[in-house]
C-alpha cells in the first residue's frame, strides 16, 4: 500500500505561482514513476508531467516552459513547481505514483484555481 498526500493548491492570480507537493509513504521502494495529473470540471483527467526513475520527464505540452517536476528521494517527496499559471490551468491535481501499468496510486487531489 502506497500512501499519497498532496499539498499546496490554492487561489492565485493569472500569471502567478503555486508549488505543489506530494509526499509518499508506505511500501514505495519499488516505484517506477511519480507525476501530476489534473481535472478540470467536465474534462478527462490529463498528465501534467511525471518523473520516472533513472531521472526522465514528461510534460504535458501546455506546460512545458512554465511547470517544473522534481523528486526529493530522501524525502520520498514529488514536487510541482508552477509559474505564469493560467486561468486554464485551474483543476483538481492528483499526485500518481505507478509500480507498473496494472498497479498505481493517486492522491486526494488539490484544488489550483487561477483567477484572471
């Protein structure tokens, strides 16, 4: 079992900054990959970015140059790092930890509203 807390989500304005985290606990040794996802009110839920061991990223394209995915292993702690936001931007964001493709965990998710 994989326990995920998220934090940092809140209200700022439209070309302001938030920085998410999300800490894991449990059986997390075996973690293939850590990201963001985010959904929006009657949206799928999307990648916002992941980070997978041995160091490679993904991001979504609509945040590339603006978000920045970072893991602390000593704090088992993934980070999201959140500049120029937008007024799309504004979801609930998951934190997503992934063992393999048949086994994964997310967060509670963390309101981010981007106000224009």
């Amino acid at each position: 079992q994989v326990q995920l807390v998220e934090s940092g989500g809140g209200l700022v304005q439209a070309g302001g900054s938030l920085r998410l985290s999300c800490a894991a606990s449990g059986t997390i040794f075996s973690i293939n990959a850590m990201g963001w996802y985010r959904q929006a009110p009657g949206k799928q839920r999307e990648l916002v970015a992941t980070i997978i061991s041995g160091g490679r990223i993904n991001y979504a394209e609509s945040v590339k140059g603006r978000f920045t995915i970072s893991r602390d292993n000593a704090k088992n702690t993934v980070y999201l790092e959140m500049n120029s936001l937008k007024p799309e931007d504004t979801a609930l964001y998951y934190c997503n930890a992934r063992f393999n493709p048949s086994l994964q965990y997310w967060g509670q998710g963390t309101q981010v509203t981007v106000s224009s």
